[in-house]
C-alpha cells in the first residue's frame, strides 16, 4: 500500500497484533500455560518493535 492511508493501515495492524497478543500473553499465563504466554509476549515484543518502526516511518512521511 502507497500513501498515508496504506501506512497508517500498516500501523493500526501492528497495534492490534500488540494489543491481542499482550491479552494471550496474560490470558495464557493466568491459565498456568508458560511456554504461550511467552511465546505470546515475545509476539509482543516483535509487535511494539514494529509500531515504533511504522511510527518513525509515519513522521517521516509527513
């Protein structure tokens, strides 16, 4: 996608991957399943790397 609207599209992908995967990430380790709750906050981790690089990219763009 081109343009703004492609990158801020792109962003608020990112954001919900963040957002459901610090949700699994809680859900799984209330449910005492640690080996998906950190495998669900390491998504996490690679999902706010990748709204900081969106971000960046969007104040770039203008």
């Amino acid at each position: 996608m081109d343009g703004r609207h492609g990158a801020l599209l792109e962003n608020g992908a990112y954001w919900l991957l963040y957002v459901v995967s610090v949700s699994g990430a809680l859900l799984h380790w209330r449910s005492d399943n640690a080996v998906l709750a950190v495998l669900c906050g390491c998504v996490a981790v690679v999902g706010a790397l990748l709204v900081a690089r969106a971000h960046t990219r969007l104040l770039a763009h203008g």
